[in-house]
C-alpha cells in the first residue's frame, strides 16, 4: 500500500491531483513521485500502480547478454496504447497510461474481454495494448487489424503493490477466461540469439513493431526492441506533423534504424535510402499540400462506441487533455449498433509554423 | 556608446564577463542583453558590436515580398565562420561570433587583408566569413575552396554604434584596399523572383550554401535563404555526430529542403529521397565504424599558422571553450613556411551513447 504522507506530499507538490470522470472519484499521479509511478490511480477500493517503464535495447545479441542472466520470455510489442483495466465499485474500467479513465476503452472492453475475469479476481488488473485503426489516440496500427480494435493482454498486475504475475499464472488466467493476448514467441535464453534475430526479421517484414522480453519472477528485468519497419513507419506516419513531437523524437528512431541493420547485418541499399528520405519528405508534401487547401494541418479520427454518452465523454477528454492541439467534434452516427464518432485533431504548432512559413515569415534560428 | 551602467548590469548578471588573452585585455558579452548583441566587446580603444542575428526566410517569393519594401543587395552566404576583424592598440584581430579573440583568424587575416586598411581605417570593422577544409571550427566548406582557407568581406561596420556602411561605401573600400569579398549579384526588387529563383537552382547546383538579401540604409532590413544542398550537406556532414547537435538541427533542416524543393517545383525524385536517407544513415554509420576501431567517435583537424604561438593559444582556446568535446593536441610541424597544427575533436556525447548502446545498453525514452 502506498504511504499517506508520500500521497499528501505529492497532492502538495501537484504531482497528484483529484478527478472525477464518469461517476469514478479517484487520485492521480500526473508524474513519476518518488517510487510511484505516473499514472498511478487511487481509487476507494484500490490502488493501480502506473504501467513501468520498460527500457529499451538498440542491439539485441549485446542488449541480451548484458540485460539477462536467466532466461527470458519473448512476446510481441504490439504498436497500440496501455491501458491497464480492472474493477471498481460495481463497473469495469480502463486507464490510460496517464492514468486517466478512458471512455473508449471502457466502453469497448466488453466486446473483447470476458467480464467474469474481474467478477472472479477483483484484485487483478489486466494490463492490455488497445491497437486498431480505429482508436482515438494514435495513427498507427498493426498490419494484421484491419478495422475496428482489438485488445491485447500482456500482463496481469496485482492492486495494491503494481506487482505482476508470473508467466505461468498470467497463461494460466489467459486460458482460463479466453482472454485476448499477445503472442508469446518462448522461452528464449542468451544463447538463442540467433533464433531471436530471425524472429525479429520476420517481424520487419511483417509491419510489425518489435519484441518485450521478461524474465521471469523473482528478477523480473524487461526490455523492449524495436523493428526497423516500424521505426521507419513511426517516421512516415508523423512527420506531416513534425512539430507536434519532440526533434528527438526523430534522430532516435534514425539511430534505431541504423542500428538495427548494424545489428542484423541489413545491407544499405538506394531503395533502403530512399524509404528513410521518403518517410521525411512525402509526409512534410502532404502537410503543406493539406495547408495550402485547408488552412491547417490535421487529422480525422474515426471509432466506434458502444453507447452516445462514452463517445461524447471521448470528445469531453481528448478537449480537455489535448496539448496543442484543437480538437473538433465533427460527427457521431449510428451504424451496426455502434456509435459512430468522426473527430478532427488540428495541430497547432504545425498549422502556425507552415502558416509562417509559406506567407514568407522570418525565422531566427 | 554602449550606457556604463548597461554594462556594470550585464557584469554583476555573468552576462559580460573579463577575458585575457593574447596580450589583450577585454570585457566580452557571452549572452545578448538588453540591446546589447552577445559576442560585442569591449577593448580601452573601442566598442566592436556583436554581428547581429539575420533572420532565414523559408520561402522565396513571399519571403521577399513580405519582408523587402525597398530594392535590396543579394550576395553570396558563404559557408565558413563569422569573424570581425579591427584594429586595437598595436594590432590587428579577428574575434570570434561569440567575442573570442580567434587565434587563427588573426594569425592568419594578413594572407588576404591588406593592412592598411586598418591603419587608415581604425574605426571600422571588416566582417568576414572565413572559410575552407583547414579551419579549426567546422567540416563544411565552399566547394571552390580546395584547401588552406580564405577571408569574404561582407560587411563593414562601425565601431561605437555597430552600424554598417551602405552598401556603396563599403564597395568603394573593397576596391580601394582591393578586400577579399563575398560575390555579389546585384540590386534587386521583388519582381525580380524568378531571376533570384534561377540564381538559387544554380548555386543549389554549385553546392554553395545560399545569399543573404539586404537592404540598403537607412532600413537595412536582412534575409537569409538557403540551398537544398546546403541543408543536405549539413546534415550528411554532423550525422555522424548527431548527438552533438540539438534534434532541431535536423528537423529544420528537413523542412528547409522540403519548402526549397516546394518553392522551385523541384519533383520529388527517388534519387532526392535517396539523398537524404543517405545522409542520415552513411553519417551514423561511418561513426558506428569508427567507434568499433577507435572506441570513440571524432574528427581531426589540420590547419596551417604563421606563428606557432598561435597554434598552440588555438589550442588553448579550444580546449577551453569546447562543451561535450575532448580537443587532443596532435601535432605541429612545419611545412611550406607554415606551421600546420594537428589536432582531434573527440565527440563525447556521441562517443558515451554508442558505447552504451553498442555494448547492449538499456534506454528510457
């Protein structure tokens, strides 16, 4: 359980803060404080701890002998967002990594979930990737959804301590309830690394993001590791909208790439060149060319709820929590028993700086 | 005149700080403040201003008909470092953009300067750009300078006040002293675009970095405009060195070639994809070969002195004012009545970041 004083300090320091979202009251951690991590909610009947963080490999036969000294399970990194779902009072709801409730989430998660699971282990929360095209946060999905969502268990969390279950006990659950989840790929150990790169090729070709590999209770160590084709797509997917991420953001993936091929004996080819200087510069053409007709730089959004009033509290959350960005609701119909909801996020920064830009505005850099 | 109390103020904040070296005694501004530009200084014998900020335009034709009312100069944009160069008690310096006295520059000014300026001119600062492969503070230079360096008047200012001449006035000294200048194209309005477009797509061409436009006085108004194959050049020369560079670097540079290429109606070839994927990724691994040889990513240097004296107080400069960069001294020897000074910039962040990510390094991104 987590210390009252080291809540009231965080209260005091503003790193935890009071909301109230869809009849839930809760405490929450808008930033790491001390050994809390962000996102970790408070609620009457239960303590979630925020999702850790996972550290990333750049190289895998290296990354493998220096992170694991038992063997490891290797799963895939499924490129969605966590949210991490579990009972409170009579409902079932889902976080987001921020720790806020998520409206779509929760209102979908009965379509992919056996409900009974969190009748049946109150205590348990599932920690789950949401991925699809059809989601309101993020523009990548992976290649094998090809509409809608779907959820993806990959860990199970205790309440109350954020401690995780072991591979076993997770399965075990997993089976027992049907439960969507990530594929595991095995038992791997250090010396299996070449399976591992294979693996990991197989997955580049795919469209597929990379690899989480955890070792087992009691050490418990993770690392994540990335394809290259979806650093590549990462790229590709924003860089109409450059200014909305940090540069960093960009030069680390770059690295990511250039590494992987280190690391997979990739050999530089003009088409391999071409795709990395193609991402940058088709998705900068189709931002300009989207202001030059437009006016702004945007994106629409597209997903479907259960019920009106989770899609209206979607909009509700995105307007409120949306940093430089504009957030229009455009539409919301029904279809096929589902809530239809048409949304457009309109990026600030990058609408401004083009708009300076091309009416021939002076920039001291 | 610079107001006493102004500079007593800019002292007591470490805006303004004492400098020593090379027999001269100096107050130098590190920072802007108030209206006082960084790299302005201080001698007993003069107020030499810092050269000001010149903002970029993005954008050609809008760029000139939002910022140009009157007729404006475009010259050359030079790709070397901004030094200004005057008279104070005995001698003749160059100091740095930032208001060091430049070892180099200095040592070096009276290959290509006739002195006499100075002596019949003691009030006037020559603003040059030096630039070639053997400088000692970048890797970029004018692809029609083979070797060695050369000096490229651009400016004459006041001591005093910082004003420029105009533009008359400085070309009648230019050809009085017979000064080493940057070309200049002519006078032009904005009607003129598609002419100065043309100019661009032949210096693209040429690989030579961009103009800069100025109006005349009393306005004086400044742009500067950059070629694609400067900004491609850029970043194919730091990527090895990415790290030491802010991630904006790249970005901007990214959008730069992308208006460019928008602005000419250059056609988006894969060969132009091709060249900026090249960029990236040859750059990151030439530095990953290198690191794997040497255990350390890095540069050398070679540039030619007068006096070996200021060879070594180059040195001395650059050990002291490099952040994140080891400068290892090695060699300096004689050579066609030169004195060639050999030296090696190590890059530390770059160096430490492959060395954790090569050897299988966890990170939290």
């Amino acid at each position: 359980m987590i210390d009252p004083g080291a809540v009231r300090e965080a209260v005091r320091k503003k790193k935890a803060r009071r909301e109230e979202f869809l009849g839930y009251e809760y405490l929450r951690f808008s930033d790491d404080f001390e050994n809390i991590p962000r996102g970790t909610a408070l609620f009457p009947d239960g303590e979630v701890f925020g999702y850790p963080h996972i550290g990333r490999i750049f190289m895998l036969e290296r990354g493998i002998s220096d992170q694991f000294k038992a063997p490891f399970w290797v799963e895939e990194k499924v490129d969605g967002f966590n949210v991490r779902v579990f009972r409170s009072g009579e409902g079932v709801i889902a976080l987001s990594r921020g720790g806020y409730i998520c409206p779509f989430s929760t209102d979908r998660l009965k379509d992919f979930i056996d409900l009974t699971f969190f009748e049946e282990n109150p205590d348990f929360v599932l920690c789950c990737e949401v991925a699809g095209p059809e989601n309101p946060y993020i523009e990548e999905s992976p290649p094998y959804i090809s509409s809608d969502i779907s959820f993806f268990v990959f860990d199970i969390m205790r309440k109350g301590s954020g401690e995780f279950l072991s591979h076993r006990e997770k399965t075990q659950l997993i089976e027992r309830y049907s439960l969507p989840a990530v594929e595991v790929f095995g038992l791997f150990e250090n010396k299996d690394v070449q399976t591992l790169k294979d693996l990991m090729l197989k997955l580049d070709r795919e469209g597929r993001e990379g690899i989480v590999l955890k070792e087992d209770l009691p050490e418990g160590k993770r690392a994540k590791y990335i394809t290259e084709s979806a650093n590549l797509s990462d790229i590709k997917i924003t860089a109409s909208n450059m200014l909305q991420l940090p540069a960093e953001y960009y030069t680390n993936r770059i690295m990511r790439i250039v590494l992987f091929m280190e690391e997979e004996g990739i050999e530089r080819t003009r088409h391999l060149y071409e795709e990395l200087g193609r991402a940058f510069i088709d998705g900068l053409f189709s931002a300009i060319e989207q202001f030059k007709k437009e006016g702004k730089v945007s994106r629409e959004f597209r997903c479907r709820f259960r019920s009106r009033e989770m899609a209206l509290a979607q909009i509700e959350l995105l307007k409120r929590t949306s940093r430089h960005i504009q957030v229009i609701h455009k539409d919301l119909y029904e279809e096929d028993g589902y809530y239809v909801l048409v949304f457009e996020k309109v990026f600030l920064n990058m609408t401004g700086l083009l708009g300076h830009l091309l009416s021939g505005g002076l920039v001291f850099d």
